[in-house]
C-alpha cells in the first residue's frame, strides 16, 4: 500500500529517525525506487549530536526536507 501511496503521490524520499533503524524505510524506499532521509527528533542527543541544540537540530531537519522536496 505504500508503495502505491508512493507512486501515485510523487514522494521522493522515505525518512526515517536517527534513533530507529532505518530498515524498513531502506526497504521500503528501494522497492519504490526513491532515496532514503534521516531526521532528529532530538529525543536522544548523542556524542554525535552532544555539541548541538534544538534548533541546529532542526535546521539540519530543515535542509533534509528541502532537499527531498527540491527546494
């Protein structure tokens, strides 16, 4: 079913979050032949992420929808 939903609405990009594996949406998105995304939902800063807050946290999301959107 989503991968109809998929193709008949013209998504580009399956994301998924840092803090899950990213499986099913690598699945999912390479079924459907469009890329894969990650966004942070800032539940869980890592030593990765320790150095950034909110809002560094969601520009980053910020740039990862604009570039799947073509913005």
């Amino acid at each position: 079913r989503l991968r109809e939903v998929i193709a008949r609405t013209g998504v580009t990009t399956v994301f998924s979050e840092v803090l899950a594996s990213d499986a099913l949406a690598r699945t999912l998105a390479e079924e459907a032949g469009v890329r894969t995304g990650v966004l942070d939902p800032i539940e869980g800063l890592s030593d990765k992420t320790a150095d950034q807050d909110y809002f560094s946290l969601m520009r980053g999301n910020l740039a990862a929808l604009r570039k799947a959107n073509g913005c």
